[in-house]
C-alpha cells in the first residue's frame, strides 16, 4: 500500500508542477519537488493509519460484545 500513497503523492506534485510556469518550476527545484512529494506521502499515510486504527477499536468492541453476549445467552 505504500507504493500506492507513493504513486498517489506523484501525481499530486506532478499535477502541481503542471500548474507552474517554465521558471517556476526551475525555481521550486527538484529538491523542492522530491520534499513535496515525500511531505503528502507521509500525510496520506498518516490519515490513512489514522482510520485504520480507529477500523481496529471498532472491531475491538464488537468482538468484546460478541464475547459477552456468548456468556449471557
């Protein structure tokens, strides 16, 4: 999943990049770019891990539930 948020992450500076003028872009820098894209990376992976832990608390309660309700039937 990573090399989808890798993926993900290019597209959305290559579409930025897109957007900016010749110098703009020389500008900015490919460093830039390299930082950008490794800075949305990580913010997609942290929502992402995010939701994913709040799936597994979830999931947590409805088994503690099925536990209890299996010793109360």
């Amino acid at each position: 999943m990573a090399g989808e948020h890798t993926a993900h992450a290019q597209r959305v500076v290559q579409t930025f990049s897109d957007k900016l003028s010749n110098s703009g872009r020389e500008h900015v820098g490919k460093l830039h770019f390299e930082e950008l894209e490794l800075l949305i990376e990580l913010a997609i992976a942290t929502s992402v891990n995010e939701e994913r832990e709040k799936i597994a608390q979830q999931l947590e309660g409805y088994i503690k539930d099925l536990r209890s309700s299996e010793y109360s039937d």
